[in-house]
C-alpha cells in the first residue's frame, strides 16, 4: 500500500479521477444509505459512495466472517467497472464508539464517561489502536468517533459520550484518540470521525438535539476548543450535528461547516451528516437537502430514503440551486479522504491483513479494556476503612446491575439501545463475576433478600440505570417534549428516560434494596453503574463506601481488581457532582456541588 501524504498528489489524483465521472457517479459519491436499505446491485447501479451500520445494524449472525462477507460484496460492486466506469473503493461506516460494540464478542471499553475519570491519554490512544484492529477484523474502514461533546448538562442522554464538562480534558484526549485509531493510515489504522460539530454538548435543559445558546466565543472556547487538536492530527472525517446554534441548524449553517471549520480551521477531510440530520432542515425534502449541501456538507447519511435524496439532489443541480463547483468539492473531498486512506490500493476486505484476524475480542484487547474500567472508578465515600475487601470476606452481593454485562454496556452495544442481561455480551464478565472469581465464597441475591449479618460481613450492592442512547436517556417533562420544535425546521424527540436527576425517583427500588439490607446491621458499598452523574444523597447516606463506575462495558472485573485492593482508586470526577435535582448544568454545579469536578478518594496503591 502506498498512500500518498502529499497533498498536491492527493488532489491531482482525485482531479483525474472527478474528470472521468459523470454527474450520476458524482452524486452517488456523495451518499451513505445504511445497510439494509441498499443491496451490492444499488452500490453498483448507483455508484454509491458508501455504506453504514446503524446502531445495532449487523449482517448475518454478526460475526466477523458475516460482516467480511458483506464488505466483500459491497467492494465488488463499487469496483465494478463494467460499462467503462472508473471504480471508487466504497467505504463502510459504523459506530465504534467504546469498542467496535456492535459486534457479538467485541471488546466492549467503558463509554467515554468513564475514560475521562482515568486521564490518562495513553490509554486513550491504547484503546483507540485496538479499537481500530478489531475494526479492520470485520472489514470495515471507518468509525464514527471519537465524539468531542463537552457535555454541559447532565440531563443530556448522551453525556456519557462525552470524556468531561471540562473542554481542556476532552481536548487533551482528541488527539491520542485519532491517533490511536488512524495511526499513519497503514495495515493498522482506520478513518476516525470527529463529531458531532458543534455544540452538541451545550442544549439548552440538555435536549438531545436541541438549541445551544451561546455567543460565538463561548461556542469557540467550550465546544470547538477539542477540535483543534484532533484536527492538527489530520483526523479525515467531521459529522455535523443535529443541535442547532442560537437557533440554526448546524446541518445547514454555512458559517459554522464552511466559513469556520474548513475556512478558518483549514479542515480538508470531508463532512458527513448525521443520521437523516439533513430532513430536519426544512419541512420540503428537497430544499432540506439543496441547503445542507450548500452549507457544506459533503456526505449524506440517509437511512432508507437515499433514492428520494438522490433525484432531489440530481434536479437541484439541475436547476442550479446547488453549483456545480460545491458537488465537485463535496465529491473531491472525498476522493482524497479514500487516496489518503489507501483504499484505491487495499485489496478487497477479505484479503486485507487484519480480516477476520482472532484480534477480536482477543484477550489483550480485554486486558487494556480492564485496565481503562480499574483507572475509571471514582471512590466518592469511605467510611470506617472497608476498604479494600479481602478474599476471605463473607460478601453479600446484590443489585440490579450486579450480575448484567448488558447494563454495564450501556448504549451502542449489540442493539442501538444497549441490552439487558449476560447473554448478548459474548466474554468478558459482569461485575458479580469478576468478585465471584476473587472470592469464591461471595453470595448472589440479586434482591438483597438472602442478607444475613450472621452470615455477611459486607454487602456489595450494584445499582444504577438501563442502557439508554441519544434522546432516549434525556431526562426531561413530557411538558417540555414540544419546546424544541421551533429550531428553524423539525425536530425529533424520542420518549426520555425519566423526568428526574434523582435516582431514588427514577429507581427507587434501588434505594430500597440498601435499606433492606442496612436494616439487618450489614454494612454496605455501592457501585453505580450509570452514564452520568446522579443525585444518590439517599443512597450515599446508607453506604459507608461508594463508587462511581460509570459503564464500565464488558471487562467488568475490573471493579473487583480495585475492591480487592490489588490496585487503588484513582479515578477523578470529569465532572462535577450535583447536590440536588437543580444541579443538571455545568453553571449550577460550579456554584455548588456535592463533590467537585477532579475529586476521588484513594486507596492503597495505584499502577
Ligand atoms: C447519531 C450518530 C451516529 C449515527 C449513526 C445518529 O443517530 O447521532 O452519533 O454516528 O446515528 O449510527
């Protein structure tokens, strides 16, 4: 493989082949429709320029040879060419945001959340590398990540996708995570995607896709600050996103894509919408589409309606309401991204170095994961030196979260919304595993009610949220669901998670399960498991230790090597802790905070 670095070569490679395209093979460049809407006979019949997994959206039995077989046939059909035409590798996307998740018997690493609470930009770059091989396993070129979101509000069902409130710790994570995952753009590397551009992290009560209001220097400070270093590091993708800026869409703000990110940043990879991101720009499809494209968006991912966005998209040239010379840009962006990549030279998935390679899942991979799930925990509380447990303890755990590898997931793992229970996290081990292996004696009770104190020393108890992703783990008022419909076109409001910071409201059954087992005289440490910080002041009080573990994904033992004592607690808050139900944004946990962002006991030692 030789891909050019040059840039002059780069784009007199792209201009040879744009010279050789007709308008048809132009626009089809221009599309990513998901899987199950588009055949290899559409990739080939529409020269489609590439192809998606949406969250959950796996071939087959979703094992790696399932998915080589369908990079195979999507590649050969894209390098057909039969009728003279030039052959343009296609490039397939999926989202590989804590591992490559979506896959059965990936290694699955904590979400974002928790690697912010380890700082530690090695292990950044660490995962990110394995991430990428077991990527390449499958065939597949592109992920959808690393997310830069400066989370602000932790009503946002999305803020354990982001690293921390604070912009100086996610961007000093940026540039490691593209590394790792791009590398030199070799046998070893992927194409990184940063997103979502911008302020996703910033709406208004948190609305997933909502308004972020906010001056231009603000927006540059927080949200557009973690950018820089991932785009000094040569990252080849950005996405736009689906929240608006003082009201505009970032999907069709030619400021904030065009003037900004590929003016004044001198970004020369190539934008992609989010998800049918385009529709929600204007009620008419056509125009929704001619305004994006005008914007600067380049790619348009479209979830089934790709041939309704295609004939607009082929009249809107047409009639001149997009020129031709911005269709000419998106596409050449393009073909420099796929020479840049190396993809014209790489053989067809199948034969590729890492396909099918046993990397996945591979226990090395689950090693770094373990390491990243000890250095994430955060000890909030401790009280009367439990900690750490020994071996010979006499443990009781329990917890709905205890013993369910699904939950310790979260989102974006096998299904869109994340799964529930043990048997579609394939490896690895849920937290009551991991403690089992250390100590054989511990007892399950998943309810709490086998606790005895003639029989316990110490209870364990696991609690937390469900898996969530996007809207669907706001926490908002069905009164408030309609605010959001007045941002400059439609909006898309998924059911929330809960109308509450609190989770003694959202799961009271939780707090119920430490007092029952308090009652009986056994004292108790808590672990959290949950994509964001919660109000827990009910559920600290009962516990004379308690532990932050975030979604720590599959390698779950990791909790049980830090309880054990083998290493210590280290992780710190990326953000801050809220005191009550008024503590969702940034602004209000800086004025008062249960515990401030960076804080985190120790114990014993580290490595
Ligand atoms: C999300 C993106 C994701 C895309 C593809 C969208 O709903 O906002 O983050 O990359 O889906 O699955």
């Amino acid at each position: 493989m030789t891909a050019s670095t040059d840039p002059q070569t780069l784009g007199a490679r792209a201009d040879a082949i744009l010279e050789r395209m007709t308008l048809a093979q132009k626009l089809g460049q221009m599309m990513q429709p998901e899987r199950q809407a588009a055949s290899p006979d559409d990739v080939k019949a529409y020269h489609l320029g590439s192809i998606l997994s949406g969250g959950g959206s796996c071939p087959g039995d979703n094992r790696p040879a399932d998915w080589i077989a369908m990079n195979d046939a999507y590649w050969a059909a894209s390098m057909s060419d039969e009728d003279g035409r030039t052959p343009i590798p296609l490039l397939y996307g999926v989202d590989a945001i804590h591992g490559h998740a979506n896959v059965l018997g990936a290694t699955v690493f904590p979400h974002n959340i928790g690697l912010g609470a380890t700082n530690d930009p090695d292990l950044l770059e660490r995962i990110a590398q394995a991430t990428a091989r077991e990527i390449l396993a499958t065939g597949v070129e592109w992920t959808f990540a690393p997310t830069l979101a400066v989370a602000r509000d932790l009503r946002w069902g999305r803020t354990y996708e982001s690293y921390s409130e604070d912009p100086a710790r996610v961007a000093s994570y940026a540039a490691r995570f593209v590394r790792g995952l791009q590398g030199d753009l070799g046998r070893d590397g992927v194409i990184a995607c940063a997103k979502h551009w911008v302020g996703d992290g910033g709406t208004e009560q948190g609305f997933d896709q909502g308004n972020t209001v906010v001056d231009e220097d603000e927006l540059t400070r927080t949200h557009i600050a973690p950018y820089l270093p991932a785009l000094a590091e040569g990252v080849l993708t950005v996405m736009a996103s689906f929240n608006s800026w003082n009201g505009d869409k970032c999907h069709g703000h030619r400021y904030l894509l065009t003037d900004v990110l590929k003016g004044r940043l001198g970004f020369s990879g190539f934008v992609i919408s989010d998800w049918d991101g385009v529709d929600y720009l204007d009620p008419d499809y056509a125009t929704a589409i001619g305004k994006a494209v005008n914007a600067g968006v380049d790619m348009l991912m479209v979830s089934v309606e790709w041939r309704a966005c295609l004939a607009h998209l082929t009249r809107l040239v047409a009639d001149g309401t997009i020129p031709m010379s911005r269709i000419d840009d998106a596409v050449r962006r393009i073909l420099v991204v796929k020479h840049r990549y190396g993809l014209f030279e790489r053989p067809r998935p199948a034969d590729r170095h890492w396909s099918q390679h046993d990397c996945l899942g591979a226990a090395e991979h689950r090693a770094v994961a373990r390491e990243a799930v000890r250095k994430s925990l955060v000890l909030l509380k401790h009280e009367g030196g439990l900690l750490p447990l020994t071996p010979s303890d006499r443990i009781l755990v329990a917890g709905r979260n205890a013993d369910n590898r699904g939950h310790q997931c979260g989102g974006f793992t096998v299904a869109w919304q994340g799964t529930t229970g043990n048997d579609f996290i394939h490896g690895g081990t849920s937290i009551w595993e991991g403690i089992r292996d250390v100590a054989p004696g511990a007892t399950l009770s998943v309810d709490g009610s086998a606790a005895d104190a003639s029989a316990h020393d110490v209870a364990l108890v696991v609690i937390g949220e469900k898996p969530y992703a996007e809207g669907m783990g706001d926490l908002r008022g069905v009164e408030t669901i309609g605010a959001g419909s007045a941002f400059g076109g439609k909006n898309l409001r998924l059911p929330p998670y809960g109308d509450s910071l609190e989770l003694a409201t959202l799961h009271p059954e939780e707090l119920a399960t430490i007092r029952a087992i308090r009652a009986k005289g056994i004292p108790v440490v808590t672990v959290l498991v949950s994509g964001r910080p919660l109000v827990v002041n009910d559920e600290l009080a009962e516990s004379a230790a308690f532990v932050a573990a975030w979604l720590p994904g599959s390698e779950g033992g990791g909790v049980a090597d830090v309880l054990f004592g083998g290493d210590g607690f280290q992780g710190t808050l990326p953000f801050a802790w809220p005191a009550t139900a008024d503590g969702a944004t940034a602004e209000a946990r800086d004025r008062e905070a249960l515990y401030p962002r960076g804080h985190g006991l120790t114990t014993g030692r580290t490595r």
